[in-house]
C-alpha cells in the first residue's frame, strides 16, 4: 500500500474518533501536535448521564426557596428573651405610714449597750424564722422577706449586734425606733418587745414587709416581687432599692418616679453589696 493511501486511511480513522466524542459529549484535548487525542475532559467516552441523575444534581429554583425558608434550615437563636423589669407610676391615694426616723441629737457617750448580748447563731436563727414568717396573711399572703436582706440589713444597722442602742435612738439588731416599734404593733395587732431578740427581729422583718406592701401598692401596681420565681434573679430593682432606702430614711422620703429616688445612695448600695456577700455568713 503506499504512502498517500496509509495517510488517507490514517486521517478517516482519526475523524470517525472526533465524531464518537463529539456524540457521547465529550471535549478533545489535543497533544501538541500529534494527530492522535492525548485525554477527554468532562464525561469520559464510556460514562453515560442520565437526565433524571442531572436532574437530582441541580436543585430547581423552587426547591432551592422552600429550603431557605424552611424553620429546621434556619439557624436556632440563643438569646433569651427578658422581661423588662416595672417602671414606677404613683398612684393618687394617701396611705398612713409610721413615724419618720428623727434626726439624732445626741453625739457622744454612744451607742451604748443594755443586757447580755446575744450569740451570733442565735441572730441568725432569729432572722431565718422572721424569713420565714407570713405578714399579710390576708390581703397579701405572698409578701416574704428574703433571709439575705434581712441578714444585709441587719448586719448594715447593728453587724448584728442585739443589744446596741443607737445615738439616734434605734434598738437592738434591726435599730428599731421606738415610735416605729408602737406603731407596727398597733398596726398589726402584735406585742412584740422591741428589747428581746425575736421580738426586735420580727418588728424589723414586719416593717420591711410593710414598706414592700407600699411601694408595691403606690408605685408598682400592686407588684411585690423582687426576684423570679424560677431563675432567683432580682427583676424589680427599683422596688428592691425602695425598700431599702425607706428602712433607713422612712417612707416619706422615697420616691421611685424622681430621677434621684432616695437620699441614702450609700446606705443602699453597701446593703445590696452585703447581699451578695456578708462576714455574717461566716459567723
């Protein structure tokens, strides 16, 4: 056979094979100049695609929506949703209230001390059973005084000293003034002796109660709670710090509504910050 007819055939053969790769969707790659196909790029010449397959691997416009918009494709949000704690609103009613604290007169040769002071265990026994204790068993039977505010205020008035009379006047550990003590037994029909221990610690827990009752009423809308029930964080601070301030100054010279709420920002703060951590814990 000679030359031009080898080259001829040669040359037919290398056609056909272009066609058989343009069919099956194949791409030529062609080695320098050699006149035979190095390699195939994409679908190899014996790999078939089947038009449901491609379907499968194209997700179509509408599946690619109901994807994004799916609930179980979206991200979970971790943030907690937190009630905004109650703003104060006075409300237009006059409610009696006991004696204001007087201003003390006497500056020296006190605090002084009547009768045996009372063990540390002892106060804090007292203080838990005046936790403990119901004040408004009728109209507010929710009412209960946290034990670490009665251990703060307690410790901040006396460091729980049981017999201290103070220059101003107040007794014992929770300093109760005399008036005060008068009228708190009127007013809720008790006769505890502000002198003894358990007495002096139930006429302090019974005034702290009042004073929840009264900014709850005028101020919070009949709202006494200072913490969440199911987490045990503080959600009313500005009940909370009421409270506190009117312990100290009386009732008359707080006001939750007024941008400067009580007087004593002091005597407020170290009874918070004894809450959290007090040396009577360790007594």
């Amino acid at each position: 056979m000679d030359e031009r007819l080898k080259r001829r055939l040669i040359l037919g053969v290398g056609a056909l094979a272009v066609l058989a790769v343009l069919a099956t969707g194949g791409a030529i790659v062609w080695a320098g100049g050699d006149d035979t196909p190095a390699r195939t790029a994409g679908v190899g010449l014996d790999t078939q695609v089947s038009p449901s397959a491609e379907a499968s691997q194209t997700p179509s416009p509408e599946s690619a929506t109901s994807a994004a918009a799916s609930p179980s494709s979206a991200a979970p949000s971790r943030s907690r949703t937190r009630t905004p704690p109650p703003s104060p609103s006075k409300k237009a009613t006059q409610i009696a209230g006991p004696p204001p604290p007087p201003t003390a007169t006497k500056t020296t040769g006190c605090p002084t001390y009547a009768g045996p002071k009372a063990p540390m265990p002892d106060v804090k026994v007292a203080l838990d059973n005046a936790a403990a204790r119901t004040y408004w068993p009728v109209s507010a039977p929710s009412i209960r005084i946290p034990v670490k505010l009665l251990y703060a205020t307690a410790w901040q008035e006396s460091g729980w000293q049981s017999t201290i009379i103070a220059c101003d006047g107040g007794i014992g550990t929770m300093q109760i003034m005399p008036a005060t003590a008068t009228w708190m037994n009127q007013r809720f029909e008790t006769s505890w002796n502000v002198d003894t221990l358990s007495g002096n610690v139930f006429l302090g827990g019974q005034f702290l109660a009042w004073l929840v009752k009264y900014f709850g009423d005028v101020y919070y809308g009949e709202n006494y709670d200072f913490y969440d029930a199911a987490t045990g964080e503080i959600t009313n601070e500005g009940l909370l710090n009421a409270v506190i301030a009117a312990y100290n100054v009386g009732h008359g010279a707080v006001d939750p509504t007024k941008p400067q709420p009580y007087p004593n920002t002091r005597y407020v703060q170290n009874v918070r910050a004894l809450m959290v951590s007090c040396p009577c814990t360790a007594a």
